[in-house]
C-alpha cells in the first residue's frame, strides 16, 4: 500500500500517511485509486470521527503527481482526464474533518489535497510552491484550490514563480494559509490534538459545519474547474518540451534545503 490508515478507536481519529518517501510521496495512479477508496471507506466508519492526513519521511509531504505515470489523454480539449481530480476527501463526499499535517515540501498536485482539507498544520520547515510554470504547464486546477484558501495576490505571485521561490511556512501562516507552525517533527501531534478536540464534539454538529463551510466556496470553485481543461489545453506545452523542462531542472528544483 502507498498509503496507510491508523485508526484510534477511542479517540476517533485516523492518521492517514502518504507512503512514498523515496519518491517523496508522489501521486502515481495506485496512489491516487488508493486515496479515493480509503476516503470512501472513512465515510462508513462510525468509529472515526476526524481525519489527519499527513506524508511520510521528512523530506515532503507531498510533490504532486509522479511524472513516472503514464497518463493517456483523448486527443479532445474538452475530455481531458486529470487523476488527481479524485483523490481529495470532498471530492469521495467525506465530511468529517480532516486537517493537514505538512513537513517539507508541499508542491503541485499537492494542493489538491491541502486544498479539501479543514485547516493546515505545518512544521517550520514546510515549505510550499507550484512548478507548472516552470515547466511549461498551467497551474489550473491547483491555483484555484489556492485563490479560495489565501489573498489573491499571494496565490498569483506562489502560483506563478513557479520554482523560483517557495513560500515558507511562517509566510503561509501570517497570510492564513496554515493555521499553525511547529517545531520540525512536532507537527502530526499538533494536529492529532487538535482532531482529538473535534472528535471529542457531537457528530452531527461537527460534521454539519464542515458541510457548511465547504459550501460557502464550492460553487465558486465547481465553475472553475469547469474551465480548467480549456485552460491547460491551450496553455500547455507538448509533453516532450515539458519533460525537457523537468529534466533540465528536476535536480536544482527538488533539492533538500
């Protein structure tokens, strides 16, 4: 399994763990079958009652969508396949809570995830940024995940410069991006505590409120992925110049620092 539960029965919370440190915890396509059953299956468990979600190793939560995976795409603009489109939890119709716990980097394809989850605790370490431009790709669906949770402009300017410059975890939390900074390695207890608290409140009510946050944005956001396939469309650069782009910088890009 690339990912893993841990379920505590008596405090109702699951710590699910993006498994794939050597590829630091890219999605490939298992992965991203795997995240949206395991969601599914959290929404028939009584017994949990709020969700952590985290990555393992220190190096990244998360970068995104594996470049190892081979995605076939339909010639037709407008019946583009993106297999990261399910592998948040609102997109498996689960509402429980589930918060966020990030070290290291978090990147592309990761906002995905950062962008369905309730709230972000990230260690000082966590860093965040978006590469598609750099390499010749729009940032659509995940600059739109970022436009609701963050100012306008601090979306823009993450989504934009690419590698070029990562947002620190500090700079995520003065804007409210992330709701608290730890020391490095403290982070998944921070938010394990803090879904202990949740779980420890009347269901219904927790789960209600969840629902009722989430539509405060989702209309705004179901319109924008709509346009999104026409906008990675015609933005795009054909696959071989991307991966020329990828290489030429993969190993300045994803270095430790």
């Amino acid at each position: 399994m690339n990912v893993l539960v841990a379920r505590d029965r008596e405090s109702g919370v699951a710590v699910v763990t993006l498994d794939r440190p050597e590829r630091l915890n890219a999605i490939d396509l298992e992965t991203a079958s795997q995240l949206a059953a395991i969601w599914r299956e959290l929404r028939f468990d009584d017994a949990v009652r709020a969700v952590v979600l985290t990555g393992a190793g220190e190096r990244a939560f998360c970068t995104g969508i594996d470049r190892a995976a081979q995605v076939a795409q339909p010639a037709s603009p407008y019946s583009t396949d993106d297999p990261l489109l399910t592998i948040g939890p609102k997109a498996n119709d689960l509402w429980k809570p589930v918060i966020a716990a990030v070290r290291g980097m978090a990147c592309g394809g990761a906002f995905y995830l950062l962008g369905e989850a309730e709230f972000v605790v990230a260690a000082d370490d966590a860093t965040f940024f978006d590469p598609h431009t750099t390499y010749g790709m729009v940032s659509a669906y995940e600059s739109m995940y970022l436009a609701l949770r963050m100012p306008h402009g601090e979306a823009a300017r993450l989504t934009l410069m690419g590698t070029a410059e990562r947002m620190s975890a500090r700079r995520a939390y003065e804007i409210g991006f992330v709701s608290e900074v730890t020391a490095p390695g403290a982070e998944l207890e921070a938010a394990v505590r803090c879904a202990e608290t949740i779980a420890s409140f009347p269901t219904e009510a927790v789960q209600g409120t969840v629902r009722s946050v989430w539509a405060a944005q989702e209309a705004a956001l179901a319109q924008a992925h709509s346009r999104a396939p026409a906008f990675v469309a015609l933005g795009n650069l054909p696959p071989p110049r991307q991966a020329e782009l990828f290489g030429a910088r993969r190993s300045k890009d994803f270095r430790t620092r």
